[in-house]
C-alpha cells in the first residue's frame, strides 16, 4: 500500500536513463511519448535524476557541399603529420 504522501511516477528512473542511451539526440517530445507524459514532465525527470544529454546540431547557414568536397580534396594532399586542428571553443 502507498503512503498517502507518495506520488506515483510514470517517469521510471531506469526506463528514462535506457531511452536516453538508446537515442540521446531524441527531441523532449519523443520521450514524452514514449513515457505517455508532457515534454515538461521528461525535462523535469532528467534534472530530478541527473541524466544529462548532449545534442549536438551542426547547421550552418552557409553549408556548401561543393566548398567542402574541394577542402576535403586539398586535405588530402596535405600529409598527416604536417596537419594542425586548432580548437576554437576555448
């Protein structure tokens, strides 16, 4: 029998950490119907639990797939070991 003070969840824990597992790029909505719950609901859950997710979009308004297959061409005329990535995110 449950106490008057516990609230049944329809979020379970461990369901919600295999969802994200599974599919972490899912949009909150997905898992709201996959759990017959609001995407509110989904966000909460995943503070309350500590589940984090990443989801990375790599858009770029100005994507030329002819600009990249020529820099890719360049590339590989360039040898490994004279190449340097230069991370720009700090």
């Amino acid at each position: 029998m449950q106490n008057a003070c516990e609230r049944h969840r329809k979020i379970d824990k461990e369901a919600l950490k295999q969802a994200v597992a599974e599919k972490p790029d899912a949009f909150l909505k997905e898992y709201a119907e996959q759990f017959d719950c609001t995407p509110t609901a989904v966000c909460y859950a995943l503070e309350k639990f500590n589940i984090t997710r990443k989801k990375k979009t790599f858009t770029y308004s100005e994507k030329s797939e002819r600009e990249r297959e020529e820099f890719t061409a360049r590339l590989k005329r360039v040898p490994q070991n004279k190449r340097a990535y230069v991370d720009e995110s700090a």
